[in-house]
C-alpha cells in the first residue's frame, strides 16, 4: 500500500478509537461528559490572565505552550455558584469549531465508554443549562450528564473570542 493509504486508514482507526468515548468530569455533585474526540489535552489550573469585555463565565486567557487560550468556567456557565479552584480542578482544552478553548472542571474522573444504547434524550425541560445537553449516559447505574461542546458557547461569543 502506498503512504497515503496508510495514512487514511491511521485517521479512520483513530475515530474508530474515539467511537462512544467520553472524558467524564465533576462540577459540584454531579457528573458530566463530553465526547473525547473534541479534547485536545488536559491541564491543572493555571495562571488565568483576565480580559475585559468578556462574558462573565469566561475567565480569561491562560497561555499554554505559548499559544494563547480563553478559559470557560463551565460553573459560571451553568450558573452554578463559583468555587475556588484548588489542585482537583483541572482545564479540559477542547476544540470549538476550529477555535481551542478551556473548559474549568472541579475535577476529571475518566474516560468512560457509552455507547448510543445507554444515552437517554435529556429531559425536555426549558432552562438555560439543557440547551447544552446532548443526553443522559447510564453506565454502572450512574447517570452522566453529556454535553453538547459546540453548544456551550454561542456564535457571538466565538466570534468575540476569535477576535
């Protein structure tokens, strides 16, 4: 086979791999999850450089390898009440619509497999928080809370991000 095959066939075993996988975390007592093929890494807390004019959950910036991110407290995003972030809490930097973003988690839990059969539809509830839900994992008789990524920020905070 030439390089190029191989090649082709290394991307589709890597989404084969990702396939029902999800990073699972803590925020508060509840437990959530976003599928792992939108993370890029994960990272302790660090310094977070604030920005003006930005909406209040998100933070700021932190500068990773010298490339510079904004930071999303997924509490402040769900209206939770803020908490002081402590050696637990974690940034999951995840990619956006082409745009590298931090989520700010109390603390990572695992890599978990949830496969299509054990997600439930979120509940049909009209708050702000279910927009961003994807549905509810059951998995060792635990409920997760799964994330939708491209919904937890909208179009114009994007842009502002972007900018």
């Amino acid at each position: 086979m030439s390089d190029y095959s191989d090649d082709y066939l290394d991307g589709h075993e890597d989404e084969d791999t990702q396939k029902d996988k999800f990073l699972t975390f803590q925020l508060g007592k509840e437990d959530y999850g976003i599928e792992i093929k939108h993370v890029t890494e994960i990272v302790g807390i660090q310094k977070i450089t604030d920005v003006p004019d930005m909406p209040d959950f998100i933070r700021g910036v932190i500068n990773l390898r010298g490339q510079v991110i904004p930071v999303m407290d997924v509490r402040l995003r769900f209206r939770m009440d803020a908490r002081d972030y402590d050696d637990r809490t974690c940034v999951v930097v995840v990619n956006i619509k082409g745009t590298a973003i931090g989520l700010v988690v109390d603390t990572v839990n695992e890599v978990a497999d949830i496969t299509p059969d054990q997600i439930s539809p979120a509940p049909q509830v009209n708050t702000d928080r279910s927009r961003y839900i994807l549905g509810m994992g059951k998995i060792n008789g635990e409920v997760k809370i799964l994330l939708d990524v491209d919904k937890l920020i909208y179009k114009d905070d994007l842009d502002k991000l972007a900018a």
